[in-house]
C-alpha cells in the first residue's frame, strides 16, 4: 500500500469515528431534550404567575400602609386582568355573556317618565320598564342584585353603578366606589381576564367589608382586613 493509499484509509477511519460519535451524542441529546427543557419551564419566575403581584399571593404577610403595601413592587408593565371601564361607551356593548347593560334614563322634557336603554343589544333597544327589560331578555344579568344579593337597591342596574364609578370617581363615597371596584372584579372573573379570586370569594369579600371591618380568609392561613383589602385593590387598578 503506497502513501497515498495509506492516507485516505487513516481519514477514512477518522470520518468513521466522528459519525460514531455524532450518532452518540444524537442519541444521548434526544433521550435527555425533556427533562432540562421542563426544569427551564418549571423556574421560569412567570410560571403559573408565581412571583405575580396579581396574584393573592403576591400581598400575602406584607405590611400595609397608605392604601400600599410596603414590600411590594408596583410594576408598571405587569397587567393583572381586571378590568374598570365596563361602563365605558366602547365596552358597554362587550360585556361577559348573560350581562347586558341597562342604563335608566330620566326623561327631562316629561314629568315621572323613566326608560331603560339597554346597549348590549343590537340595534339599541329602550323599554319603559325593568319589567320588560327582564322579559325581552330571560336569563340576562343587570341588576346589582343579581350579582350581590344583599345590596339593598333592588332596581339598581349594574351598568349605573359601573358608570358613577368611571365617571366620579373622585367624588364617589366609599360604598358606593367598593361596589363598583367588586363588580368590575366580578365581571372580570365571569369573563375569565381576571383569575386571582373566584366569583364566590368576590360576593363574600363584598359582603363582609361593605358591612363590617371584619376580615377575611383570603387564603389558608392568611386573614386580610379592609385595609389589606383596599391596597390590592390599589395594585389591580393601577395593572389593569
């Protein structure tokens, strides 16, 4: 065998030993892919909102003060999914399904004359009474009550009260400016966008803290008052 010969036998055998190695390392790359992807997922600080001050417990053990928590980080960039503006022109007509919204009209140049206007049908539709509204659309949700059964309004629509709360809020008095946070929040968890408290705990926060200063399980082992309360309401709007 000449040199020559003897030179494309040696890089023949090289050639031979890397394709060996590659198919090693495909093999040990493909029967290992799982689990180090998984363990980057599962460390991720956005997995399952972990480190999310949107969530309850993102508040929990903090101290409060100034309608703020201390401790915490008020992100500018982070959205929490609940939503204030239902009554807004441009959403008053996207509301979560079964909830139409019905404002009451006082009709100005007619004495004791009320209508209900109700947006969230197409074309807009006035009715003369709440009565008609309820007939024309079986199974709807629009009154407060329907919502939170211990207020005591019993016609009070929920787009009125969501409206006052967008249009004064500034001027509003502390109960009526709760209802409309925890009927944004309602809403808002009815139609999936906010997820850091069921429906159930939302019509009991609402129960206890518009009634009492009592306080409140919000979850296993961590008990919140109104003021604790108040400064995760402060964080939800300000991240909405």
């Amino acid at each position: 065998m000449n040199n020559s010969e003897q030179k494309l036998e040696k890089q023949s055998d090289e050639l031979g030993s890397q394709v060996d190695v590659d198919k090693t390392k495909r093999k040990f790359s493909k029967a290992g892919m799982a689990v180090p992807v998984l363990m980057t997922l599962a460390n991720r600080p956005a997995w399952g909102n972990a480190n999310t001050q949107c969530q309850v417990s993102g508040f929990n053990s903090l101290a409060v003060g100034g309608n703020k928590v201390s401790g915490v980080i008020y992100k500018s960039d982070e959205s929490c999914g609940a939503r204030f503006d239902w009554a807004a022109n441009g959403n008053r007509n996207n509301w979560p399904m079964s909830y139409i919204a019905v404002d009451k009209k006082n009709n100005k140049t007619t004495t004791n004359i009320v209508t209900y206007t109700v947006y969230s049908s197409d074309p807009k539709v006035v009715y003369l009474s709440l009565a008609e509204v309820e007939t024309a659309n079986p199974g709807s949700t629009f009154r407060v009550k329907d919502i939170f059964p211990s207020y005591p309004d019993a016609d009070k629509t929920i787009y009125d009260a969501l409206r006052k709360y967008i249009n004064t809020n500034n001027q509003l008095g502390a109960k009526q400016k709760f209802l409309g946070q925890m009927l944004s929040l309602y809403m808002s968890s009815d139609n999936g966008q906010f997820s850091a408290l069921s429906k159930l705990q939302i019509v009991d926060l609402y129960d206890i803290f518009n009634s009492s200063g009592g306080s409140y399980e919000i979850t296993p082992g961590v008990t919140w008052t109104r003021i604790e309360f108040d400064a995760y309401l402060y964080y939800l709007e300000t991240h909405i």
